[in-house]
C-alpha cells in the first residue's frame, strides 16, 4: 500500500520529503492508515499535520529508555544520520553524558580533543 507500512500489528505512514522518510502517524488498522493517508495528500502532505510518538517514559530530549532493558541511550540525528551516542546503566549518567554533548554542541569531531 502506497505510503503506509506494516510494523507488528500496526500501520504506519511514511513519505519521502526533502531526502528523507519523514513519519506521519502510527494507527491502529488499515482503514484508519488509509484514512489519514488521504487526509495527507488532499492537504499536500503539510508536515503540521505528522503526528508526533508520545515520549513513554517522559525522558530529557534525545535520552531514550532501551527497549526491554534497565539501560538509557543517548541519540541525535547528526548530519542527516541517526548516532547512538552510548548506553547508560542510569539515567543521571545519560544527562550527564548529554550535557556534555550539549556543552561541545554537538560537534563529535571535537570528541579527539577529550
């Protein structure tokens, strides 16, 4: 189906915009994917109307809690590429280890230098 993709027992929308799969939504069926799908195209695929993932464990912005495990990733798109920036065993490390990513601005080729 033309925009829509199947994850587990789920349907996403994806579409390729400014050279990038840029995500509209996750729905529950089929019909609803499609729903909103043509919802997207007769309102030219304005991207104010991508729904956003609901942060589930309300974490700081870019520290994720990994799936099935008592551990805390750190990621960031950088230069159009999606970085895992380390696994933390707690999340005061994971701000910690932010923070100082923040401190550099995000600029990893500075990382030689520590």
């Amino acid at each position: 189906m033309k925009y829509i993709s199947k994850l587990n027992k789920k349907y996403c929308i994806y579409k390729w915009c400014n050279g990038k799969n840029v995500y509209f939504g996750t729905f529950n069926t089929l019909k609803e994917a499609q729903k909103y799908r043509d919802f997207l195209i007769n309102h030219d695929w304005d991207l104010k109307y991508r729904k956003r993932s609901p942060r589930k464990y309300n974490l700081p912005k870019y520290i994720y809690k990994k799936p099935g495990e008592d551990m805390f990733i750190i990621r960031k798109t950088v230069d159009y590429q999606q970085v895992h920036l380390g696994y933390y065993k707690t999340l005061q490390e994971a701000i910690k280890e932010k923070e100082f990513y923040e401190s550099i601005n995000w600029d990893l080729d500075l990382l030689d230098l520590y």
